[in-house]
C-alpha cells in the first residue's frame, strides 16, 4: 500500500474550493515501475470527487505532453503505477517519432460512465493551471473530445480541442497503427496485402473503431470484442466482423492481434493462447513485463511497440505546438514514418536476434542521451 507523506502542496486557484496539490514524487519512488521520474503530482479535491496522479517522466527532450485517463482504479497504488508506466512510454514516444516533447501522464481515479462530472473535470482544470506549465495534456481513456474542449475553456495547457486545437486525436493513432500492421505483414509475409487476413481487434472505442474502418476497407476478416456489446454488435453489423468473447479474444484464429484497450493483455498467461503471428495495435503497455517481448520472439511472434506504431495521436496533438502553427500536411508526413521506423526495428531485432522492444527502447535512449 503506497503511504503518502506530509505533502508540498501547491498554491492552488482561489474560489473557496477544497483542492490540494501534493508532490508524492518521495512515496512513488517506492514502486517498482518508478523509473527516474522528475515529479509526481497527487490532486484532490473530495468536494468535487477529484483524485488524480499527473507524473512526469524526463524532459530532456522538451516540456511534458501525454494524455489523462479517467479510469476507476481499484486502488490508489494502481492508479500511481499506472501513471508511471504511461508516463515513461510517454517519453519512449516522442523520442521515437523525433518530438521536441518529454513523457507525462495523468490519471483520474473515476468511473468515466458515472462519476466524470462538470464538477470534476473543473477541479481538474484547475489542478492542470496550477501546475503552471509544466504539464500539456490531451485526451485518453475515458476523456472525449468535449471533455477535452471543457478543460480547454479552464486550462490553457490542453491541446487536441476542437476550440482552437486539431480535434480528436484518435483517428491519427489509427491510421499509424493501420500503417504499421501493414508493415508487420510486409516483414512477415512479403506482402502488406490485407485482403482475407484475419486481424483481432480488442477494443472498440475511438481508436480500435476507427482502425476496423480502414482494415475494413482493404477487405480485411475482422474479429472484435468489446466490454460494451452495443458496440460488438455495431462492429458487426458495419464490418461484417465475428464477434467473440472478450476473454478469448487472444486465443482468436487470426494472423494479426490487435489490441487497442487497456495494457497488460501479453503475459506468460495468455501468451499460451495467442495464436497470432503479429501483435500491433494501439493500447499502451500491452505487455504485462518488458521481459513478456523475449518470449514473443520466442515464439515466432512479430511485436510492434506499442509507443512506436501508436505514436499518430501524439504527432497530430504535438503539432499543435509548432511555432509555425498547426500544418496537416507535415503531420501526414511524420505519420507515414512509423512504418519505416518499425521496419528498422524490425530488421535491427531479427538480425540481433533481440526482442523488437529493446530495440526501441536503445533507440529512444540514443536520441535522448544526443
């Protein structure tokens, strides 16, 4: 159980409200997915029903940027090591895709369905100004894009809006997870052809619909699960899709695994399962441990980093920062790297016989340490 210590609170708005700012970098350093992170941040305002965890990971690079996810952790522990671990893939990212942008997250220890109110979400606003700065954040699971324009209209460190920003940055995360699944099957197969393959999306909310749309239209066989059956339903009447169970969705007869929900899917249980020769798709932490890729090589499976081919929605919402303003044309342009960028990890890993992650990862350090 992780204790919290007297805390350094910040100043926080005036208003009358209850919100406190607490520095808990001290007590996270306690956990093991603690990596050197510079600063964690602990809101809360029990009021307004706020609880939540901003960590920042390394701005070498440049200033913090990752999205906040409003999720109900089962405890307060899970919520900071959720942090943590998003936080640092935060960083991984950006160094990958060649951003001028640190690693950071946030975490909102809520149901999105029944507990994310106005309320809420102000408190958070001004839990985001009071750190003046030194956190950009857009939208993740669990947070829309009016959501998004909400904290926007209370916050000025809020990028991925409607209201002066590029919108909802899901359909770009799509279309680099779709860009690098056809790389996979190119390194696999010798072909990117996606006509009568089989892929397994898990997960249907912006990103893993938006995904099934394009794999849709290249004839693509798909199989979808979801938590929500309304939307299994949906998928398979627009797609054509099989639905299946969302606990066997690993074990689906498919040539590509496409997870795109929550992390921690691969793991020495389920990897027993797994059929599929490719693993891509746009969840981050798919792995349950980093050493979880090593028995994917093992096993002949073809891995995708998850920070590398998910990169679309942080290279869409990062342009928004350009001191040349926002360009859609030199965001497409980044986007079409993430097949080129996987096809270097690809053939670096297969002729070091390495796991793909590590690969990534020594080449988001070099960039970082340059």
């Amino acid at each position: 159980m992780l204790h919290i210590r007297e805390p350094r609170t910040l100043k926080t708005p005036a208003g009358g409200h209850s919100l406190s700012i607490s520095d808990i970098t001290a007590d996270a350093a306690e956990l093991p997915s603690f990596d050197g992170h510079e600063r964690v941040w602990c809101g809360r305002d029990e009021r307004r029903g706020l609880t939540a965890i901003v960590a920042i990971h390394d701005t070498t690079l440049g200033p913090a940027l990752g999205g906040t996810r409003i999720w109900p952790h089962e405890s307060f522990e899970a919520a900071v090591t959720d942090a943590l671990r998003l936080s640092r893939g935060m960083t991984y990212k950006s160094a990958v895709a060649g951003l001028p942008l640190g690693g950071g997250k946030a975490v909102i220890v809520a149901d999105a369905k029944t507990q994310k109110t106005p309320a809420l979400l102000t408190a958070y606003a001004e839990m985001l100004t009071a750190l003046e700065g030194q956190f950009i954040t857009a939208e993740d699971v669990g947070m829309t894009l009016a959501d998004a324009d909400f904290l926007r209209e209370r916050a000025p460190n809020v990028v991925g809006t409607s209201k002066g920003g590029s919108g909802n940055p899901s359909p770009f995360t799509a279309e680099g997870v779709f860009l690098g699944i056809k790389k996979a099957l190119k390194h696999r197969n010798g072909s990117a052809r996606l006509s009568g393959i089989r892929v397994a999306v898990q997960g249907l909310g912006s990103v893993g619909w938006s995904l099934c749309e394009k794999l849709s239209r290249e004839d693509a066989d798909l199989i979808v699960t979801d938590l929500d059956a309304m939307r299994v339903e949906k998928a398979r009447r627009a797609f054509g899709a099989t639905a299946i169970a969302a606990d066997e969705v690993v074990a689906a007869e498919a040539e590509v695994f496409a997870p795109c929900a929550l992390g921690g899917v691969i793991s020495q249980e389920t990897l027993r399962s797994l059929k599929s020769g490719i693993v891509a798709g746009s969840a981050n932490n798919q792995l349950a441990r980093h050493e979880d890729a090593r028995l994917l090589m093992e096993r002949g499976v073809l891995y995708a980093p998850d920070y590398v081919i998910n990169a679309g929605g942080l290279i869409n919402v990062a342009a928004e920062l350009s001191p040349l303003g926002y360009d859609p044309e030199a965001v497409m342009a980044r986007l079409g790297k993430i097949p080129t960028v996987l096809g270097e990890i690809f053939a670096r890993a297969e002729a070091q016989k390495r796991p793909t992650n590590d690969i990534a990862a020594e080449i988001a350090m070099e960039r970082i340490r340059r």
